[in-house]
C-alpha cells in the first residue's frame, strides 16, 4: 500500500494543532500544572511548523525551510520547557533561542543552504538533543511513582534513535533534490510515524498530570498535613490489612498509641506554632524509630505505631525508645526551654484484632497517664491496673 504524502503531512498539521489546542484547554481548567501549557504552545508551534514544511515549493524557501525548521525547534524547546516545569524547574530563555539562533545562522552559509543532507543533520542533531533532555529531565524525577513517566521515557528515547537513524541514512545515501526527499519511503514512514508520535506523546504528557492530580487527592485524603504520617482512615485500612494477613499464622502483632503530655499547656503557654513543631518532630521520631513498622496521627496529639510481627518485649523496647528520643529532641524548640514528653501504652497479641489491641493500648496509655505521664506501659491484663510500667530512669 502506498502512502500519499501530502494527505499524511495534512493530517500531521491538524492532528498536531489539535492535541496543543486541547492540552492547553486542560492547562486553563487546571492552572496548578503550568507543563501544559507550556507543552501546548509548543505543539501548537510545531502544527505550524509541519504546516510550513508541507507547504514547500508552493512558498518561498525562506518560509518552507529556514522558518518551518526554526519554529520547529522553537516548539521543541517548548516541549522541554513543559518537562522541566513539571519537574518544577524553571527554564532559561537561551534554552528557546539557542537552537534556532543556530539554525538560522548555519543558514547563512552557502554550502548548508544549498544542500539538503547537510541541513537534515543540524536540524536533526539539536532535534536529539532536546528530545534527550526531555527523556532526561522525566528520569531524573523517576522516584515519583507515575506510571506513564517510563512509556514517555521510552518513547522519546525512540524518537531519538529515529532522528540518528534519520541522519545515518543521509549521511550513507545523500538525498539529490526535494523532489527525491518527499517522494521516497523514508519521508513516507517518517510522516507516517510523526503522527504516530504527536498523538501518543500528548496522550502520555496528558496520562502524567492526571496520575500526578490523583496521588495529591490521594494523600490528601489519607496523609496527614502537617506531619505527613498516615492519617486515621489511612492507619486503620492499612493496620486492618497487615494483622488480617497475619492472622491466619497467629503471628504477633503490637500496637503503641501514643500521646504528647500537657500539649494544650505547651500551645497557651508557647503558641501554636510551637505545638506543631512539637508535632512534627514526634513524627519524625516515630520515621526514625520504627523501621517497617506502620504509624498515624489518630488526631490532635495522638498517634498510633502498628508493629506487625512484634511481641510484648518488642514493643516495649520501642515504645521506651520512642519516649526517650522524643524527650531529648522536644527539651528545646526554637530556644524555648518547652520539654515536650510522650506517654505511650502498648498491647500486644497473637490473634487480636485491631478495635480489641487499640482498646488495651489505650487502657495502658490512661495508666501512663495516671502514673505521672512521660512513661511506656504495657497491656497486662482484662483491667488498666494490671498494666506493666516502664519509668525512665530520671523519674
């Protein structure tokens, strides 16, 4: 089947047009991802481009080559510029004028403007090198768990690929006129696949936005803000979860809720910055501490540590580490002598469930409480006052 090239570079152009008209229809219903619109200006710029290339020996060369190829890769800095703004980088103004500026001025020169290869090559060179740093800046921001980042990865590293074969070919088999470049294979496939291209790229940059929007829901509705640590829905699907698979091996499992001492004193007596501050640095406590194991603010001053696989004794050590690290970290803030402490009650068990493990933790929590606050006590038994108290040496 033969392909008719100006029907294909036609389709080029519109399909090109539309895709940058509709990623920035999406830049304008969502203002926070400056990427796209970015990255539909410069389809935009390229619908325009391929339109002035397809175009040629009906206008002047001037238009047709050394124009269509700078917008060309006016369009193709745009792309990169929408790749590092999604990366939250901004992008410096030579990154949009250094590649034309280059073409243009090869142009001036005889032996480039009069042969076709020759321009292919530079057009082609800073082509790759753009598309490169594209595949560069989406690899560098791969710790971002979305799932469309690694197709677009591959694909522009493709369309480099494409672009070297596209100047081996000429370097190996020098194209002799226009006429020749437009009516071979080559053209035919490589029009062909730039469609390809435009559509599945925009597809993939517009796939990216959306998961990137959907983990900010996400976390938003199961992290907690302030201290980044799960918030109550999330600590309870996930502690669910983790003692239900264990449950069937009657494997151990531990629960610590904890509770900073005093904290509506440390906010009237400091402010409530002081008592975030306090906050945050609990929870960082608790990242440092815990290892593998599962933690979330329950609310207010209150959080809860799940330990999977954990005995009574565990805990406790844990539980007694927590306290005492936090003790050390929260003795100052911002050169306010606050001494924040944490009590925490601990209840472990081999087939408990979750309601029945936070009800004996909470129960050795009040006893902490009860018995002078900045202490770890453990679930001993049916009653609060069988619980086991750990006091810290200074007490």
């Amino acid at each position: 089947m033969e392909l008719h090239i100006p029907t294909l570079a036609l389709v080029a152009v519109f399909v090109t047009v539309i895709l940058g008209g509709l990623l920035l229809l999406a830049w304008r219903r969502d203002r926070s991802t400056d990427a796209l619109g970015w990255w539909g200006t410069g389809y935009l710029i390229g619908g325009a481009s391929f339109g002035l290339l397809a175009a040629r020996g009906v206008i002047p060369n001037v238009l047709s080559i050394e124009i269509a190829n700078a917008l060309l890769l006016v369009g193709y800095g745009f792309l990169l510029a929408g790749t590092r703004a999604f990366s939250h980088r901004e992008t410096p103004v030579t990154v949009f004028l250094i590649a034309p500026l280059i073409w243009l001025t090869a142009m001036q020169v005889p032996a480039i403007a009069n042969d076709i290869n020759l321009r292919v090559v530079i057009v082609s060179s800073m082509q790759c090198t753009l598309v490169a740093l594209m595949a560069y800046e989406l690899w560098r921001e791969r710790a971002e768990p979305l799932l469309s980042r690694w197709p677009a990865i591959i694909l522009l590293i493709t369309h480099a690929v494409m672009l070297n074969a596209r100047m081996v070919i000429v370097m190996l088999t020098p194209i002799v006129t226009h006429h020749d470049l437009f009516r071979s294979p080559v053209f035919a496939l490589m029009a062909f696949g730039t469609v390809l291209y435009t559509m599945t790229f925009a597809f993939l940059l517009l796939s990216m936005t959306k998961e990137r929007s959907e983990m900010r829901h996400k976390m938003a509705a199961l992290i907690d803000p302030l201290t980044g640590l799960c918030n109550r829905r999330a600590f309870m699907l996930d502690a669910e979860a983790a003692i239900a698979a264990r449950a069937s091996r009657h494997e151990p499992v531990a629960v610590l809720l904890a509770d900073l001492d005093h904290f509506k004193q440390i906010n009237d007596a400091h402010g409530h910055a002081i008592g975030d501050r306090a906050l945050k640095i609990f929870a960082a406590t608790l990242q440092r501490c815990i290892g593998q194991g599962l933690s979330g603010r329950l609310g207010g001053e209150e959080f809860a540590i799940l330990l999977p696989g954990a005995d009574l004794d565990a805990a406790l050590a844990l539980g007694e580490r927590i306290r005492a690290t936090f003790a050390q970290a929260a003795a100052e803030l911002d050169g306010r002598a606050v001494a924040a402490t944490v009590s925490i009650g601990v209840a472990a068990s081999r087939a408990g469930d979750l309601d029945g493990l936070l009800g004996r933790a909470d129960s050795a929590l009040y006893q902490a409480k009860q018995d002078g606050r900045d202490r770890v006590c453990a679930f001993a038994g049916a009653r609060a006052a069988e619980a086991v108290s750990l006091v810290p040496e200074a007490a």
